[in-house]
C-alpha cells in the first residue's frame, strides 16, 4: 500500500513542527520522525490503527503517537493520512 498525505496533514505537521521548534528543534524533529514513522508502518498493516470513535466508519482509522493522533482512510490501493492534531484537541468538524 502506498501513503498519501492530504494538503491538510502536511500543514498539520509543518505547525507542529513550528510549535515545538520554539522551544526545541531538536525534539520538534523527533516528533515529526515518530509520526512518519508510525504512519509508515500502516503500509505493512494497515488496519493497526483504531477506528475513530467520533466516525465509528471502519475506513476511518488513526493511530496514537505521542500526543497526536494521525487520522487515515484506507483506500483500495493507499492509505490517506487526513489530519495529525493534539489528542487533547475536540475531533475536528471538517473532515
């Protein structure tokens, strides 16, 4: 299976990113490498993540890292990485 990230989890990640570089690049990295990291590992077994429990669709999955949570839609042939947020956050209403 092959990852996709949609525009919004892309800016999801850059202002995460932003956000913990104020304080520490170095762990800011880190941060972004687990997640990809995490995500990568979908392409082996994509249906590890969760499903979402404000959806309750099977398509719609996530995965916990850190403090984020990476929420993915299985495809036929790839996996959508939607959004990344702060787990602490309120499920987004556009989705």
């Amino acid at each position: 299976m092959r990852i996709l990230w949609s525009p919004q989890s892309l800016r999801d990640l850059d202002a995460i990113h932003g956000y913990i570089a104020k304080d520490s690049e170095h762990y800011a990295g880190l941060t972004i490498a687990r997640i990809f990291s995490a995500v990568e590992q979908l392409t082996q077994f994509p249906r590890s993540g969760r499903i979402v429990p404000e959806r309750d669709e099977p398509e719609i999955r996530e995965v916990i890292v850190g403090h984020f949570r990476v929420v993915y839609r299985l495809q036929d042939e790839f996996i959508e990485v939607a959004t990344v947020f702060r787990a602490a956050r309120e499920f987004p209403e556009k989705f």
